[in-house]
C-alpha cells in the first residue's frame, strides 16, 4: 500500500501499457497460427486429420500471454513523487519497491525494435544500495525518464 509522507506530492501515477502484448514473441504466435489456419483450408489435401490442432494449441497460448499482459498492466503500478519512486506489484500479495531520488545514480531508456514502433519503452534507474529499478512498457516513457531526473 502506498502512503505519502509529509510534503510529498505525487508527480504522476503510470501502469505497464496494454501494448506490450504485441512483443515480438506473440506476433511470432499469431503468424504461426495464421500461417497453419490458411494452410489448412487452401492446401487441405495435406492435412491428416487432427493437424489443426496445432494452430488451436498455439491460439491458447496465445491467448494466455495476452491475458498474461493484460493482468500486467493491472498488477504493475508506477508512482513517481516529488521524493521518490514506488513501484507496486502483485495481484493477491503486494510487493512495493521503491527507491528515493536523491539515491539515483543512473537513469537510462531502452527500447525494441518492436518497442519503438508502439512507442513503448522501460526506464532503469541504478542508485545506492538498488541494483536494477526497472519500469517497463511505459507509453510515455521519455518524459518519465525527464521528470525522474529533474
């Protein structure tokens, strides 16, 4: 649970956005299960019953890691404040990490290839005592990387 301090203001409250569904791994998915589903219906003289089955299991998995990213977004919570950085994880138990800015060394952005053409990106914060701060699959991440180092 959060709980601000004295003279703490919140500067912005930010999730994990739903567009990190498209990663490169599920669009590697979905291409798989269209490629067998076109395969089955114009070249169906190759197909032994059952073949579909294939793309089925993969529609699942599919369909597991999009509810897998969209549970993150939900799960995850970023706070940024006038004194700190909090990020809030966990869907039963909560976990919350959080690091003071005037503990942080570094604040470095990295982005995909896929990242970046959703305009998605995850800032890294190295501090004192921190080894890895990472928020991940911001919108909005270059401003969020601005406003932590001001």
């Amino acid at each position: 649970m959060f709980t601000k301090n004295d003279n703490e203001e919140i500067i912005l409250e930010t999730s994990p956005s739903i567009k990190s569904v498209f990663n490169l791994i599920n669009l590697i998915i979905f291409l798989f299960i269209v490629w067998n589903i076109y395969e089955y219906f114009t070249a169906s003289w190759r197909f032994r019953d059952g073949e579909l089955i294939d793309a089925r299991d993969w529609a699942i998995l599919f369909v597991i890691r999009i509810a897998y990213a969209y549970l993150k977004s939900i799960i995850f919570k970023y706070i940024i404040t006038n004194q700190r950085v909090v990020k809030i994880d966990g869907l039963v138990t909560r976990k919350t990490t959080e690091i003071p800015l005037t503990s942080i060394e570094t604040v470095n952005f990295k982005e995909g290839l896929i990242e970046r053409f959703l305009k998605l990106g995850t800032i890294v914060l190295t501090g004192k005592g921190v080894s890895k701060f990472e928020l991940k699959n911001l919108e909005n991440a270059i401003d969020v990387k601005n406003i932590i180092k001001t």
